[in-house]
C-alpha cells in the first residue's frame, strides 16, 4: 500500500513510518500543508494519515478541500486533539477514521487494516470498459464470451487503464501503483506491460485499444461496431 504521512512530528513521523515500512507498505513524508498538497496531488497513495494542526495550511482545511474536489483516498487523522468535538469535527471534514495521540503502533495498524476490510467488502471486483470486464479478483480479462488469464502485474496495470478509461493516466502514477513508491523499475518495463495488454486486447478480438499519449501516459479508446 502506498501510504502518505502529512505529520509535523518529524520524530513521530519517523517511528510510524518505519513501522509501517516494516509492514511491507509504501511511506512518504511531508511536514507541512503546502508540501502537503503538492504531494496529494500526484494521486498515487492508497491512504493519508494527516495531523490536523500542521504549520501553514491547516490539516483539516487540506481535508475538505481534498473531500470537495472528489478526491476520495482514505485519511486518518492522527491528532493530540481529542475531545469529542474535535472527533466529530475531523470525522464530518471527511476523514474516515481519528486517531488521538500518542497512540500505540498496533492500534493504527489495526485501524488501517480495519478500515481496507470495510473499503474492499463493498468494492466490486469487476471493473469494465467499452467491450472488456476484468475481474480483479480471479485476474481474468473479458471480452464478450472470450476470456484470458494476465498475471498479477497485468491486472493490476489493466485495472488502473479501465478505471481511467479515456483519460490519461500518467506514466508515473502508473509504476508507482504498480510496482510501489521506492521502484526502480525502469520506463521501459511498463512500456513492456502495455505490449502485453496490447496482445491479450488482440486475442481477445476487443474493440478497445491502449493509446499512448506520447510523454504524459496512456488512455483507452472504444471504436463502436461499424
């Protein structure tokens, strides 16, 4: 999971950032609002843990500014804040759980690990586009009564081209989803992923084709029968 700590703390941040490093997932750190959003908007994190009193712009401005231009990653407050006014405060500015400091590791752990349970109870499995279903799930690509088995790689970069459909879907964004913050896959390896959805897309006979938008991405485009 690529997880992104917006904390002030910097030996907080430190300490929970090697834990969850430790967990197998994805950190960075920012330390202040207006880092923090530039940040944000790379749109690769699965999941922000934010301190509601931050030095520039305030933690839970970013939050509903976040909520109100449809973003929608998960956020945890983690705050020395916590009275009840300030949990309903933080949880109806759109954070999906609060967590009062200091905390114990384990605590947030299962917190996260609760909140995901929830998240991935009600996500479908399936996603589609034009002819194509891919279910996530058994890691099997559709076209009509075809079908064909990509490797977990491929339906996991296939996921991501069907959810943005025909917007671009940044190259960058894109390897970090797929093979996680600190990769050091080259360029050329995705590249090598799209050749190979490409060939499944022909087997399949599908009428959805993988653009590349030369230096940003890739997007899909659906030709409808003549």
């Amino acid at each position: 999971m690529n997880i992104l700590i917006i904390e002030d703390d910097k030996d907080l941040c430190h300490a929970v950032s090697w834990q969850l490093r430790q967990d197998g997932h994805y950190v960075d750190c920012c330390h202040d609002g207006g880092e923090a959003t530039l940040y944000i908007r790379q749109g690769i994190y699965d999941l922000i843990l934010l301190d509601c009193m931050l030095p520039g712009e305030d933690g839970l401005h970013i939050l509903r500014s976040l909520r109100a231009g449809g973003n929608l990653t998960p956020v945890i407050i983690l705050s020395a804040l916590g009275e009840v006014n300030d949990r309903v405060t933080g949880l109806n500015a759109g954070a999906d759980d609060y967590l009062v400091k200091p905390f114990a590791y384990s605590e947030l752990a299962a917190r996260i690990a609760s909140l995901f349970r929830r998240k991935n109870a009600f996500a479908c499995t399936a996603v589609s586009y034009g002819d194509l279903s891919l279910d996530s799930a058994e890691n099997s690509l559709m076209c009509g009564s075809r079908k064909c088995a990509l490797s977990q790689t491929e339906s996991e970069l296939m996921r991501l081209l069907l959810q943005s459909g025909e917007k671009t879907a940044d190259r960058t964004v894109l390897l970090h989803k797929v093979w996680g913050l600190d990769t050091s896959v080259e360029n050329s390896n995705l590249d090598n992923y799209i050749y190979f959805l490409r060939k499944r897309l022909k087997t399949l006979d599908s009428r959805v084709t993988i653009v590349n938008r030369r230096g940003h991405g890739y997007h899909l485009e659906y030709t409808e029968k003549q």
